[in-house]
C-alpha cells in the first residue's frame, strides 16, 4: 500500500549519488554536500536516495537508514 495514496510522481526527479571514505564508510560530509547542490536545482519535484545510484544493494540495513536520517 502506497504511503500517500494520493501522490503521483511527476517532473525531475535524479538520483543522487552516496559518495564513500577509503574505510568504505559513508562519507557524510561529502553527501550532504552532493543533496544540497542537487536540491538547490530549479524545476525539481524530489530527489530519490537509496536506489541504484546510492549503491543500496551493497550497503546494510543500518547504512541505507543513515542515509535517510542524512537526507
């Protein structure tokens, strides 16, 4: 069941990208930097994290949730 039943998805909606330290962690800095630059672009209606861009399928429970915590 959709969180918003009403919501359809429409516009510009990119992907970002979850950028890594050399230990393979989350660089968060670096994130936060990279979600406003992309937030900051005209004319788009949302942003999509934890997808193929994000590398979700390699990062844990606990990484895609700080992910959403960061965005």
């Amino acid at each position: 069941m959709p969180r918003h039943a009403n919501y359809v998805p429409k516009g510009v909606i990119p992907a970002v990208l979850l950028p890594f330290e050399n230990d393979l962690s989350i660089d968060e800095l670096s994130f936060r930097k990279h979600l406003r630059d992309v937030a900051a672009v005209e004319g788009l209606s949302a942003v999509t994290i934890n997808a193929h861009s994000t590398e979700v399928a390699s990062c844990t429970f606990e990484e895609q949730r700080r992910v959403l915590e960061i965005a």
